[in-house]
RNA sequence: GGCUCCUUCGACUAGCGGUUAGGUCACCACUCUUUCACAGUGGCGACACGGGUUCGAAUCCCGUAGGAGUCACCA
C-alpha cells in the first residue's frame, strides 16, 4: 500500500511550494491506489500562526489536493498534529538514550553560538562539535534530573558515509564527518523535524517520501535514524524546487509564494495544477495541457527532469488563459461573478451576463482581467484619455449612428452591422475605424473593446442611445466632473471642453 | 568556504548512441481586422567547455566551469 504525505509547517501563508509537492504526493498515491496523508508540523512554537493551518487546508482543498488524513478529517493514524504527538517523540528520543544512541546536549544557546562560530573559522561546514558525548552518563542522568535544561542529540558516526538512495538521482553519498550529531528533541520537549518526520512517517507507514531539494543535505539524518531505529527506509524522492526569475529558490520575501493570492489574482485552480505539473514533469506523449486525472494516468518518477525550474507569471497565464478560453460560458460565470461582485458590479439578467463573458474571454487571462470592463455593468464609466481624442473628432458621425440606432427597427446585430456599414458607406471616402473609433469611446469610454457590432448588441439600444447621447453632451459642454488635462496641451485641437478624467474612476 | 545536487533555445521542456536537435510560452513579422485580443502562418533562438569511449555522441565516462541547495534547540 502506497503512502504519500505533505508535512507543511503552520508558518505563515500558504505557499506555492506546498501545492506542488502535494500535486506529485497526491498523483502517485491515488495513481498507485495509496494514501496522501496530510501532517501539520507544528514543533516551532515560535514561528507557529494559528490560522496558518485552516489556511493551507482551504487552499489545497481550492485545489482540489485533498488529503485522505489530516487534522480536518481525522484518520487512522491521528493525531496529525506534531504538537499533540509530543509523547510519541519523548518515548522515541528517550528509547535511543536508553541504548547509547543519542546523548543530552546541555549547553546554551550562548555557548552553541560560540560553538558554531569557531567550526566556521576553521572552515568546517557544520554547527556542533559533538562535546556533549564526553558527559558521563551519572552526571547526564544527574543534571537532567535536578532540572537543568537539554536538548537530546543523534550520534553519529565521524568516520565513513552514509548513502542516500534517491529514487530521482540513484545513489548519493554523504561524508559522515559532514553530519553533525543534531538535535532530535529540543529544550522545550518538543523534537525537531528530524526526529518527528522520522517517526511519524514509520508510524503513518509513508511508503515514499516525496519532498523537496532541499532536504537531501539532511537526509543522512534521517537515514542514520532510520537504522538507529532499526525500521526500514521509505523511498527517498527529492525533486527538484521551484525557482524564481533570478534562478533562486523561491522565496516568500522576494517572490509571490502566496496560494491565496493566485487565487485572487484570478487563477483557476486546475489552470495552476496543471501548470505545476509540466514543472520538472512533462506527459509522455509532450501533451501541455492536461487535467490531474490524466496525470495520475500517465505520471511516473521517470519523467521528472532535475534542473529545478523557474516558474514563470506569464506561461502561467497562458495557461489560464487557455483555461477560460474553454470552460462552458455558464461554469465561467460561476468563476467570474464572485469577482465583478467584488468590483461593485451588478447586471440585470444571467444571459446578458453570458453574452458578455462570451465576447470578453478571448482577451482576459485572469478572472479579474474581466472586472476591467466595467462598462457593461455601470453607466457612470469616465472617458480614458484616448478615448476623448476619438470622440472631439467624432461628433457628427455619432449623430448620424445615433439618428440610425433610433430608427432600427430589429436591434439585432445582423441589423447593426448592416446600419453600420451603410452609414459608413455613405460617408464617401471614409474609412470604417473613423467612425467606429469615436463610436467604441463613447459606448466604453475606451479605445479597446471586443467588436462594435458585439458591443451595441449586447448593451442595447436604450443603453447604447443613452450612452450616444451622454458621450454628445460630453463634446459639446465637457463633463461636470472633468479635471484639467494635465498633459502639456494637445497641439492644434480647441481642448476647450475636453479635460482629463482619471482613468481610475472608471465605475 | 565545506558538502551535495544540477546543466538542451530568454523560459518550460522532448530527446534515453545514428534526428535538418522537436514542441510550447515569450519575442518579431505577416494574415484576419473597426481597436484590443483570439486564431492562423512564418521567423529568431539551445545541446556550458575540454578530454576520452565508440564507426558514430546532446545522449556513456572523467575533468573544468557555471548555477542551485544546504551548513539552527526552523521546517
């Protein structure tokens, strides 16, 4: 029976890491018919947020990532909280006392700090010297019983080295003298990560230990514990990390590792999994665009390329973009709506809504990019610069398009295209744009639209006559609101009338 | 700096001894066109370097270089 887990820390945001290792843990396991156990570790009481768990528990459930254990669930191998199996680790780390595998550790953070300090100067790559072996056993027993603080450190061997074997890279050897003794259970009682993945993933019985690169320097840890322990080692899978422009880790100071703020950037969730998944990952037969449940068809460890890749906003967006370019119109109003709602949209029927997302969507990469139209939700949209230049040159073929609205009898948009067009024709020499131009600022108070013919037939005529009719007045008296052009004068034209009217205001 | 991992177009990648080194994003051009997009066509663009092994190396081996990760009583 296949066990995967994710053991995310309750530090801070949800991070964007955390979904890609879930992505492969829950692939494989569901793919090999197993578990995705997820574990919280929580044994840093002094970086521990109390909402930081329910946080990545709703994002991975956004995600569709859920696990089959977790502290929400509950499962056969509660609890899934490091802090509530403090017990477990103390019986462990004191087992491994008992038979000469470990040691107390009583200095301070003082002396550590010292310590560490004079093992760089010398150029060694590590943090402790291993002094706390020398303590007699009595005096060790005597000190901890009269209350002086310690931490419980691993010993390991100085001489040799210890193999990992990685599934991705095949065998990899660590000098010993590179692995210090660590710490497995700190002064507070709780352990570190060290001890608690160990036991925890012998005692949920993780079959493979799916984690990221940058775990591999402390695996021998980890493996040296397993054998200290007397279990047998899980599978060892270390992929490769996510990186940022620059080519460094991903980092949530300098880089945008927040899950939630991709989901309110307007992301869809299948659109990031799938993403994710052609990071380090490709199909076998070079597919792009896939669904999870045909990676858990085709995934194997196999095609998981090691360069470590850098995750890049604009693919990503190519791939939502391809994502709400193909959902049914209704699933994307389902999408969309929460965030027009945000936007203090409103709109009068479900279909006038479709139709408007039907013709928006072949330009919007993100659902927010569909609350940039405010247009067709509001009539109290303000004139972007462009567009006022289109309408002070506009003013009679608005009249004439507004006299040709008002008589159409069928305001449908064969009929529209016709009165267009007809318009435009008896304007001898003019070119289509001209009158379009001015047409499309003064409907949508900007210079790009989805088509004129899509956009009258959509807002309608009374919308589109009322709007003709407010862009004319706008010509002829400017706006009550209008602010003065801070542009240096547009050379030639009489700006009289025309000011600026902040872009921004647009709703 | 020590240790470890990694190395194909700017980016994501295919390739697992014999290919004009393929695809996608981005970028550029053209087509479509009332704008912006979408779509379509085309273009630019890579095997880090040096040695081997082999009839033959992007593919295997060894060096070098570069990049990354890690060196806590954090995970």
């Amino acid at each position: 029976m296949t066990v995967t887990r994710i053991a995310p820390s309750p530090t801070g945001d949800p991070h964007v890491g955390t979904a890609y290792m879930s992505l492969f843990d829950y692939i494989f396991a569901k793919q090999q018919g197993g578990t995705f156990i997820l574990r919280v570790e929580d044994t840093d009481q002094k970086r521990y947020q109390p909402e930081a768990e329910a946080r990545v528990l709703a994002a991975l459930s956004w995600l569709g990532l859920e696990p089959d254990e977790s502290p929400a669930t509950g499962g056969p191998n509660a609890p899934y909280r490091q802090t509530e199996r403090k017990q477990i680790y103390a019986e462990h780390a004191r087992k491994l006392l008992e038979e000469g595998k470990a040691y107390r550790a009583f200095e301070t953070t003082e002396e550590l700090a010292a310590i560490r300090e004079e093992l760089q100067r010398k150029g060694l790559g590590y943090g402790y010297d291993g002094r706390g072996r020398t303590v007699p056993k009595d005096e060790s027993e005597r000190r901890a019983a009269a209350g002086e603080p310690f931490a419980v450190r691993l010993i390991t061997p100085d001489e040799g080295e210890t193999v990992v074997h990685d599934l991705l890279r095949g065998v990899v050897r660590i000098p010993n003298r590179e692995v210090p003794d660590m710490v497995l259970l700190k002064s507070d009682g709780l352990p570190t990560y060290h001890l608690a993945v160990v036991v925890d993933d012998h005692l949920m019985r993780v079959t493979h230990v799916v984690r990221g690169e940058e775990w591999l320097p402390t695996a021998p840890i980890h493996v040296l514990l397993y054998k200290a322990f007397g279990w047998p080692e899980p599978v060892w899978i270390h992929m490769p990390v996510l990186k940022n422009a620059v080519g460094k880790k991903l980092s949530k100071r300098k880089d945008d590792t927040n899950l939630e703020s991709y989901r309110r950037q307007g992301f869809l969730p299948e659109a990031l999994l799938n993403y994710l998944g052609t990071m380090g990952w490709s199909m076998p037969d070079g597919r792009e665009f896939f669904t999870v449940d045909e990676m858990i068809q085709n995934f194997s460890f196999e095609r998981v390329s090691l360069g470590g890749s850098i995750f890049d906003l604009k693919r990503l967006r190519h791939y939502n973009a391809k994502y709400l370019r193909e959902l049914p119109v209704t699933k994307l109003a389902e999408r969309v709506e929460p965030f027009l709602r945000e936007a203090g949209y409103r709109w009068d029927d479900e279909d006038y809504l479709l139709d408007v997302l039907d013709v928006l969507r072949p330009r919007a990469e993100t659902l927010t990019d569909f609350t940039e139209h405010g247009y067709f939700f509001t009539e109290s949209f303000s004139y972007t610069a462009d567009a006022r230049k289109k309408l002070r040159g506009g003013q009679e073929y608005l009249e004439g398009l507004e006299r040709a609205f008002a008589r159409l009898e069928s305001f449908d948009e064969d009929s529209i295209e016709d009165t267009i067009n007809d318009y435009v024709q008896r304007q001898s020499g003019l070119k289509k744009g001209a009158v379009l131009q001015p047409l499309r600022a003064a409907l949508t108070g900007t210079t790009h639209s989805p088509g004129m013919t899509e956009v009258v037939s959509i807002l309608g005529r009374s919308r589109v006559l009322s709007r003709l009719g407010r862009a004319l007045t706008a010509i002829t008296e400017g706006l009550p609101d209008d602010k003065p052009d801070k542009l240096p004068k547009d050379r030639g034209d009489q700006s009289s009338g025309e000011e600026a009217v902040k872009k921004g205001e647009a709703v």
